[in-house]
C-alpha cells in the first residue's frame, strides 16, 4: 500500500492519470493512454505516453448527471471511432490515479462511465463523458398508448427469435451507405427486411450493426457508414418488422404484441377523433 504514502508525502509523489477506453467485446478492443512523460505498463496493459487531459471530477452528493469533458490529438487511433458515425458498441471509459515512483503500481479507480459523445474543435478531439452513476437514475423507455407495437424489437419485452429471423448472406460490392449481396440469400419478400438489420465482425472481431432502411433487390442501403466490410464479407441480414399485428403474426409473435389495435376511433364528444 504504497499509494498512501506517496499522497501523503509532500516531494516524493509523481502523479499521473491512466485512461483505459474499451470499445468492444474483443479482449484487445481497447485504447490505453496516460498524461505521464512515459509510457506506464500496469496489469500487462501498456498506457501510452500521450497529451491526454480531463476536466474536474465533481461530486455533489446525489446523482446528478455531472458530464466530463476529456481532450486527446485528432492524431490518435481513438479519434477514428467517431469519424461519421457513432460506434455499435457502448464506449466507456474509466480513469485510474496513482504514481509513476510507486513501487507496488497501484492505481486506484477514481472515475467510471461512458462516452456520451465527440466533437472536433482545432486539432483536438473533445469527448464528454457521463460517469457510471447516473445510469441508476435514469428512468429509460416508457410505453407509448398507441395502434403500433412499442417494444424493441428481439429484445426481452418482444422476444421474438432472432435466430429463425436471421439469413446468412455474402457481400458482392460495397458503394458508400450501401451494400449488395449475392443473389439467392433469402426467400422472403425483401420488404420484410427494411427496419432489420446487418450484423458482422469487423478486423478486431467485434460485432458492427446497422439498421436497414432500404431494400431494393439484393441492394441494401444501411442507416451509417459500414466499417470493415469488403467484396466476401459474410454478414448476417436479421429481418424488420412492420410493428403491426401483421408484423407480429410473420414472426409468429402476436402474444408478445405491445401495441394496442383496439383504441375506439369515435369520438363521443365530437364526431371525429383528433388523434387516430
């Protein structure tokens, strides 16, 4: 427990800030940087001697969403992850502190949380980050009273089967937002596949998702950029769903529908409904 001492001491210390950004489910999908004049080497990790800074760590005593900003060089590989799209997986990031004449290389979290978002500004990459606590305030979706289903789709309120949704296809071109497939990758209309979505593993081997907003033959036009994907790339193409009873019953889901179709469309106070 060498951490104490050289906090308490007035001339031995070197304090520094290790950053550790992970960006996806792949053990080396990470960027490690430190504000040291070296590089610092702690659990097998190397933090790379960069100009990294943070703002204050506030604490105010509750939760309250208290946002961080943090600045690193434009030059850096952390930058690319926020080239023109947002990345599929959450970014956290979480900041240790200790001393680079620690004998024992203890680093004591001081802050966790998440990317939140990026901007550029000069030559430099502003992140701003919200830390860890505020997501146990958050109240997150409500349900809306409504004809259509509200729920997400595949997940643990829809539960429809992903698996027997999904179709294995091959990438014969790329053309910016959009992708075609070699022919013969499904026998469903491919209207059923607009509001899906396109999964596959880039060079790291994390998992990349787009949504699907258009179909057009074996021609698919994606919500973002894809990253990493060439002629050959296998890919996985996950039907959509049109959010009605008719959508439901494809999917051999109508127990799990969240929408309400039996909303009255008269009015008893007028003759028309406003709404519906």
């Amino acid at each position: 427990m060498t951490l104490d001492a050289k906090e308490k001491s007035r001339y031995k210390g070197r304090p520094c800030n290790l950053f550790l950004v992970r960006y996806g489910e792949s053990a080396n999908s990470y960027f490690a940087y430190t504000d040291a004049e070296q590089d610092v080497t702690v659990d097998t990790i190397v933090y790379q001697s960069v100009a990294f800074s943070r703002g204050a760590i506030v604490v105010k005593g509750n939760m309250d969403k208290a946002a961080m900003e943090v600045r690193c060089s434009l030059k850096l590989p952390l930058a690319d992850l926020f080239v023109a799209y947002p990345p599929s997986q959450v970014v956290t990031l979480t900041i240790f502190q200790g001393h680079l004449n620690d004998p024992d290389a203890q680093f004591l979290t001081i802050w966790a949380g998440r990317i939140l978002s990026a901007k550029r500004e000069t030559d430099e990459l502003i992140m701003t980050c919200e830390p860890i606590r505020t997501a146990m305030k958050r109240l997150g979706l409500r349900r809306h009273y409504g004809y259509g289903c509200s729920h997400k789709l595949y997940g643990p309120h829809c539960n429809a089967n992903k698996t027997a949704a999904s179709y294995p296809a091959v990438v014969s071109s790329v053309s910016g937002h959009r992708i075609t497939l070699v022919g013969g990758w499904t026998d469903r209309p491919v209207s059923d596949f607009v509001g899906g979505m396109v999964e596959w593993n880039n060079l790291a081997g994390d998992k990349e998702i787009r949504g699907v907003v258009r179909v057009v033959g074996d021609t698919l036009t994606l919500a973002w950029a894809p990253r990493d994907i060439q002629t050959g790339t296998e890919v996985t193409v996950i039907r959509g769903c049109s959010r009605d009873e008719a959508g439901c019953n494809s999917h051999n889901n109508i127990h799990n529908f969240g929408g309400c179709p039996f909303i009255p469309t008269k009015n008893p106070i007028s003759r028309t409904n406003r709404f519906y």
